[in-house]
C-alpha cells in the first residue's frame, strides 16, 4: 500500500463547485487532485445547445476570474469555456474521464478507488471532497418503453424535434423550457404533468409563455396524466379519472428531475437520510460522518436539488480548507446569494 499515489485532497467533480473548491485547497498550498467522471463541468456539457443561464455571469465566477460573455447572460458554450480557461489559469490538476467508485480506511489511511477507461486505479488521500453533483442521475418514471432510444431524460438540442411528435413529461422549468423550445423548432408538442397545474417554482417568464401558447392552441397539455407506458410510436397516459389516452410522439423528453448518485455515498460511507436523501454535514466545515470526507456543491442537498446552485455552492472549499475567517465569510456569502429559482 506504501506505493499508492497519495495526495492531499482528492476532489470527485470537475464541476463548478468541485473546481472552486481546487482552488481553496491551491491558494493554502495544498496539493490536490481533481478527477471526474466525464469532461471538466460535465453537468454543463449535458445542458440544452445554445442555453443561457437564468444568472448574472459575475455569480458563476470562482477563485475571482472574471467571466465576460457577449450578452447579459452566459452561454453554455461561455460558461464552458469559461472554466476550462479557470483550470489552465489556476494550473489545476484535473484527471477527466475519471470515476470515484468507492472510498474506504485501511490502516487508518482513506483509500478511494478509481475506474479510468474500465482500469481500477487506487489513490490515498488524506481529504476527499464528494462534489459529484447530481445531473446524472435522472429519475425514472419506471415504465415500459422507458429505454427505447427515441426517449431522453436529458434536453439536448430543439432542432431535432422539427416536424415531429414530441411529448415532454414534466411540469417544472426545464420540462417547459423545453416544451417552447421545441414547439419553436417546429415540433407538435404535448406537454404531459401528473399535478393539476405547473410547478409555482415555475419561472417568471417562462409561464406566460407557455400559457399564451397554449391558449392559441399551438402547445397541447395533459395535466393531472400519468405516463403508463411508452411505445415507438405513442406515449400512453392515464388520467385520474381513469381513462387512457394514446399521445403520438416519436421523440420523448422525461424531464421529471434529477437526484444525487446515493449507491456512490454509500460507497464511500456517507449516512443518507431516507426520506429526503439529505447527508449528515456539519453546516461549517461540510465534513461528513465519515471522518475525512466532505461533501460540496448541490451533492449536499439531498433531493432537495434546487437549494444548491453555482451562485451559492461556489464558497463551499472556503468552508473546507478555510480557518474560521474564512468560513464565517463563506456563510455570509452564501447567505447573501439571492434564492435560486428551483429547476
Ligand atoms: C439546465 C440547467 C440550467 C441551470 N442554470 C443555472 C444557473 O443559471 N445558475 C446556477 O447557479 N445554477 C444553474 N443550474 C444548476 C447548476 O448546474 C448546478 O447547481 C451546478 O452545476 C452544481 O455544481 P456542482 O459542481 O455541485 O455539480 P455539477 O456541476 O453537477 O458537477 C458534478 C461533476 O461531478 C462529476 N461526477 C459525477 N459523479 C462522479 C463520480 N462518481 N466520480 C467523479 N466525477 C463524478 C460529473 O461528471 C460533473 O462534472 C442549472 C442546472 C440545469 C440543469
């Protein structure tokens, strides 16, 4: 065990958070190692083609850097470019393609285990932050034809829904972001919710629009319809009065959220709670339960997945390898964040 790489800190999550949080650990000398399962932020990379963030450019910068962009708001394209330019400008020590697996203490040293390109590879640490956030891991409505490929739980790109029949399940912002974006591409959109009426989180210049469209008639909604099963050709709903609908769709968009990789935190022993998947953190430090182990970013929020965004998660490595200044500071600051709008 003696030849395992060891650093410091090992960061799982190249994301926003996962980066800040490199460069709190840098700016004290310490040594670090950031690894991530897919490329650098690759929780933006799965964001819709050409999307703006909903805030300001100076609330998505980390370690200080300016973040510049041609309008009042970022693009995904910006924002990428953006934190590939923090990781070259801070010299950060980012391995991609990179999976933690697991953690455990051997002979009272934490061991995590890594899969790089299907290899196992073990590397000691003396902390390892979990900023794994929770994009990847979508939830399931668990019905048949879920699976088929005309099916995604991730908006990529309005385009290729011209000409189609496209259903979107959903009834938050991203499922009706997406709901206008295709009907704009000139998709035949039905919208399909299980509640009686959107989400109240729902943002402020989403709803209207979708209303007015709704009211010409050029986006059809099923509200209070559950998705009983999904064929090639058809997404069959089942309202509460029991009656069963066959909705045409040859593209399918199951927008019905997203949770934090819970079989990873347990991997590593992070105690869960069972109802709302929150972790055990001490508020100041984000340590865990389990000794060593800290968790930063939107992983913390259990389900509750619009509490923590990049405005207010950004100062979570002050809270991790700052003193008590540095904490304090952090906490005001994620304090001042204005409230996210939920997702
Ligand atoms: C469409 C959309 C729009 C949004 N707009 C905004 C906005 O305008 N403003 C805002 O503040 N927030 C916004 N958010 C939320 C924001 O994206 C998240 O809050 C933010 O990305 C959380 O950052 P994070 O670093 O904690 O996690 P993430 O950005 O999700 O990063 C986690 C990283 O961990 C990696 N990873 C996962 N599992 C492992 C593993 N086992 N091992 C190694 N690496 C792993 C992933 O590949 C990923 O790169 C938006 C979200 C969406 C979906």
């Amino acid at each position: 065990m003696s030849d395992l790489e060891h650093v410091p800190a090992l960061i799982a999550g190249a994301g926003p958070i996962g980066l800040a949080c490199a460069i709190s650990a840098r700016r004290r000398g310490i040594r670090h190692l950031i690894v991530d399962a897919g490329a650098i932020a690759h929780s933006i990379v799965r964001y819709p083609v050409g999307m703006n963030f909903f805030t300001t450019p100076e609330r998505l910068e980390i370690g200080g850097h300016p973040l510049s962009c041609s309008g009042a708001k970022a693009t995904r394209e910006e924002a990428l470019k953006y934190y590939r330019g923090v990781v070259r400008t801070e010299g950060l020590n980012v391995r991609t393609f990179t999976r933690l697996v697991a953690a455990e203490r051997r002979e009272g040293r934490l061991i995590c285990r890594l899969i790089t390109a299907a290899r196992p590879e073990l590397v000691s640490c003396d902390r390892l932050i979990v900023a794994t956030g929770y994009f990847d891991h979508a939830n399931r409505l668990e019905v048949l034809g879920e699976n088929l490929p005309h099916v995604r739980h991730w908006f990529d790109e309005a385009h290729l829904s011209f000409g189609l029949d496209v259903v979107v399940i959903g009834g938050k912002n991203s499922a009706v972001e997406a709901a206008l974006q295709c009907f704009r591409a000139g998709g035949r959109v039905t919208l399909v919710y299980r509640g009686a009426a959107l989400k109240p989180s729902v943002k402020y210049w989403l709803r209207p629009d979708l209303e007015n469209r709704v009211a010409a008639g050029e986006i059809a909604t099923r509200f209070g319809a559950e998705v009983v099963e999904i064929t090639a050709q058809h997404v069959v709903v089942r309202t509460t009065h029991g009656s069963v609908e066959l909705l045409p769709a040859t593209r399918v968009y199951a927008l019905t959220g997203y949770h934090p990789d819970f079989d990873l935190l347990e991997a590593v022993g992070v105690s869960c709670d069972a109802a709302t998947g929150r972790p055990g953190l001490d508020p100041e430090t984000l340590q865990t339960n389990a000794p060593g182990i800290y968790l930063a970013g939107s992983v913390g929020a259990g389900r509750n997945i619009s509490e923590v965004f990049i405005e207010n998660g950004r100062f979570d490595g002050e809270k991790i390898f700052g003193d008590a200044a540095s904490r304090q500071q952090a906490e005001r600051q994620y304090t001042e964040s204005p409230r996210p709008v939920g997702e």
